[in-house]
C-alpha cells in the first residue's frame, strides 16, 4: 500500500471526488480527509 498526501484543494471537494480522479491511476483503499482540505490517500 502507498500513502499519497495531497494538500490545498477546493473547499467543496467531496471523498468521491478523490476517489474517482485517483482510480485512473490505481484502486483507491481508502480517503481520510482532514480539515476540509488535506487529505492522505491509500492506494494499493
């Protein structure tokens, strides 16, 4: 599993958001986001 951090997106960016720009690229573990604008992705 690899953790991808990512910091200073849209306010109104929703878990699935992320989830579906990052599944182009690997499958998406898990979303946890922080604050309304950082969030660590788990992609395995």
């Amino acid at each position: 599993m690899r953790l991808v951090f990512i910091g200073t997106f849209e306010y109104d960016t929703r878990q699935t958001d992320l989830e579906r720009l990052f599944s182009k690229y690997d499958r998406v573990e898990r979303v946890d986001m922080k604050s309304g604008n950082f969030i660590s992705l788990s992609l395995v």
